[in-house]
C-alpha cells in the first residue's frame, strides 16, 4: 500500500518546488501590473482643461459652511469645488476673456449645476472675471 500512495502523490521537493514557483510567478505578475499601472495612471499635471465656471459664497447661503475638507467656506478666499480632483490640490484658473489668472486650492466637491467644471469661491471669481456676469470660460491646469 505504501507503494500506491507514493504513485498518487508527487515528492515532496517537487510540490516545495512547484509551490516556490508559482509564488515567484505571482509577485512578478503582481510587480508588472504594478509598473504597467503606474506608468497608464500617472496623473498629468500640464493637462488642462477649459469650460464654464461659477462662482459661490455670496448670496447664496454657502458662506461658513462646511465644505468637503471639513473647513468653513470663506468666500474671500482663493478656493475651488471640483468633482473629481483631490482636496488639497492646486490649480492655475485662466479666464479665456481676458487673460486674468488666479490659483486656487480645491477644497470643495462640485459644481452640480448644468455643465460648468469648476465652481469658484466669489473672491476667486472677482479677481479673473466680474461676479455680475454669473459665468466666465476658463482653463485650468493642476499645478500641484
């Protein structure tokens, strides 16, 4: 009988040897798809973007509260609602009309209204464009 459940089961240093490599197999497929990933999902910072932003914070009953970041919303100050940036991120907004530029912190999710990519906090909006017109077209570009 002995003879028989040696003939069902391989040596023991081949299943050592097999198990090792298909370990080895499994973490240069795990560090290739690692690399392969990096290298498609490397995020680019020179890529802009343009479209229609608004402004927010003044009038509209968004001032000192909690944005997204979990901080008050000062309208005063040069922030941003983007949908999908991360919190913390920092943008280059150029008006496509006259040529102003100001850069902004993301620090808020949005905007929800119609197609416009980015919602400015009024200080923001007042230094590139007047807060009278309601929308300017602009690109932006991630700056860090």
């Amino acid at each position: 009988m002995e003879t028989g459940s040696y003939l069902l089961s391989p040596p023991r240093h081949r299943v050592v040897f097999v198990v090792l490599c298909n370990n080895i197999m499994r973490k240069l497929l795990a560090l290739a798809t690692l690399a392969i990933g990096m290298a498609v999902s490397t995020p680019s910072y020179a890529a802009s973007r343009c479209g229609l932003t608004s402004h927010y914070g003044v009038g509209d009953g968004y001032a000192w509260q909690t944005m997204a970041n979990g901080r008050p919303m000062d309208p005063g100050a040069n922030i941003t609602a983007h949908r999908s940036l991360p919190l913390g991120s920092r943008i280059r907004v150029t008006n496509q009309g006259n040529g102003l530029s100001v850069v902004v912190t993301v620090t808020d999710r949005g905007p929800y209204h119609g197609n416009r990519i980015l919602d400015l906090s009024h200080g923001a909006f007042s230094r590139i464009a007047s807060p009278s017109s309601g929308v300017a077209s602009v690109c932006y570009t991630r700056i860090s």
